[in-house]
C-alpha cells in the first residue's frame, strides 16, 4: 500500500474508531442507564399485498430528533453509514440499497461529513419468489444499526418488520395517503444518471509533469438552463485509487467550476480515467435534485 493511501486509511480509521468508542461510552449514562436515542426506524412498504415474482419497494424510515444526524453512504471525514441486515424468507432477492441526497455538515475538528437531518428513507426492491404461495402473511425484516451525532455520537440499532398478504395478480399499492407521499418524497430525491439530465461537465488538469501523481483539477458543469437552475453543492464519491480535497465552488454566468486537488494513489494522473461524483442542484421549479456524474478526466 502506498505511503500517503496507508497514512490516509490510517487517519480515517482512527476517527471511526474514536467515534465509535465515544458513542459507546455516551451510550451508558453514569448511573448505568441506557440513554433515549434519538432516532427511531420502522420498515415500511410500497404496497398492501405481494404478487408471486413481482418485485415491490420497501423503506428503512429513520426519524430523527431535531438537531442530530445521521450519515450517508459515503459519511466523509468520519462517521458511519447505517447498515442493514435482511432477515427474509428462503428464496426472496434483495435488489441494490437506494440512497436519497444528503447534505453537508462541518464537525469539529474541522471535518466534513454526508448525512441527513430529520429524516431519512433509504428504498430497496424485494424480489418475492415465483412459486411463494398465495393467500397467507410474509413476515419481512431486517436488523438495523446505526450512528447518530449532535455535539456527541451515539449508536443505536434497532430490529424491524411487516407482514403482508400474498395472492393478488397485480401487487396493490399502499392504500396509506402518507405512505404514498413518503414514498413519492423521497424517490424524488434519488441520484438519477447524467444521461439525458442535460447536464454537461468537463475537467481541466494542471499538473508538473506528466507522471505526477497529484494535481489541480478544474471540474466546469453547465446545466441547461443557467437563469433558473443552479447548482448547491458536489460530492466526490469515493474511489480506493484517487482522493479529492481543497475544494472551492466559483459560479458565474458561463456556469459552475469546482477546483480542487486530486491524488492518485496507484498510477500517474493521465487521460482516460473517470471522476464519479455526485451533483446536488436545483431544478426549474425549484426542487432540489441530484445527478451522478462520471466526467472522464482530460490531461492537457
């Protein structure tokens, strides 16, 4: 392993670990006494009833007290993401975890960290088996963990389950008025792909010679309608061969530029490779969306 990757991990492993040892000691008041935890998780289903092979959307819904968060996929700096462990019945498919577009917190230190506030649903597509027998209840569920941050961290967990019919031709949707506008919510804030969002991002690299491994990257994104859309923030997903850091945000009437430092911990930085990142904006009618992007990087 590369020094500086080695030194990174080293960095980043000892801020989750002393997360974690600190929300286990704020765990446990000083009488011994469990303390409340601010977040709350229930799953929740897409539909009233199953169809026999016929995938259906599930969520993890995580309500959280005011002024707490939780973390994202990619939780930054430091943090945790939340994990889940499916407890399902012989012959179901779990199909890939959905996850909304977080904001941006600065923690102490300082440090940068992706979550959420208030709440959260992270969706999933359950594939039930073709030859599930109609006319009796599944029982769905899944153990939940996770860890939740104010002025201190604190870890919870939680078991979770429904129960729902089997047997019609079509699956019914979710007769619930809020559960239809929780859903509906939060799959409005899902990433979607750059293909056909009109979004049109390129990058410039300056660098000291052609095999450096470091560089300054200038990422230009124009949306399609500069007067009424905008862009609020970007993410750089994560990636174990490059990081990304001392970013700055320009906006202007040509568009948005992001310049920052990028590092390769593998190869030189050269033409070819792509910089996956996820772009948070907000759209014509002033919705907040977000866009995931994969900008090939141009070494001039």
């Amino acid at each position: 392993m590369p020094g500086d990757l080695s030194r990174w991990c080293q960095w980043r492993s000892a801020i989750t670990i002393a997360c974690i040892c600190m929300a286990v000691c704020l765990n446990v008041s000083r009488a011994g006494a469990i303390v409340p935890n601010p977040v709350k998780a229930s799953l929740v289903s897409s539909v009233d009833s199953i169809t026999p092979g016929t995938p259906f959307t599930v969520g993890i819904l995580f309500q959280i007290e005011r002024g707490w968060h939780t973390y994202w996929q990619f939780a930054g700096d430091a943090g945790l993401p939340p994990k889940i462990k499916w407890q399902l019945p012989d012959g179901w498919t779990v199909k890939n975890l959905q996850w909304p577009i977080p904001r941006k917190f600065i923690e102490s230190g300082p440090l940068t960290t992706y979550g959420y506030v208030d709440s959260v649903m992270l969706m999933v597509d359950l594939v039930p088996p073709a030859e599930l027998v109609g006319g009796e209840q599944v029982d769905l569920g899944a153990h939940v963990s996770w860890l939740v941050c104010h002025s201190e961290c604190i870890t919870g967990e939680a078991t979770i389950d429904l129960s729902l019919p089997t047997g019609s031709k079509v699956p019914k949707a979710a007769s619930s008025p809020l559960l239809k506008q929780r859903f509906e919510h939060w799959r409005l804030l899902l990433p979607s792909s750059e293909d056909g969002s009109g979004i049109v991002a390129s990058t410039h690299v300056k660098q000291d010679s052609n095999t450096a491994k470091s560089a300054q990257v200038t990422l230009s994104i124009q949306l399609p309608d500069r007067v009424k859309q905008r862009v609020l923030d970007w993410f750089p997903l994560p990636s174990p061969d490059m990081s990304v850091s001392e970013m700055v945000q320009h906006q202007d009437s040509a568009g948005t530029r992001i310049t920052f430092q990028l590092k390769s911990y593998k190869v030189t930085i050269s033409s070819g490779a792509e910089l996956r990142s996820l772009l948070i904006y907000r759209d014509s009618a002033g919705r907040k969306r977000g866009v995931q992007l994969s900008t090939p990087i141009s070494v001039s």
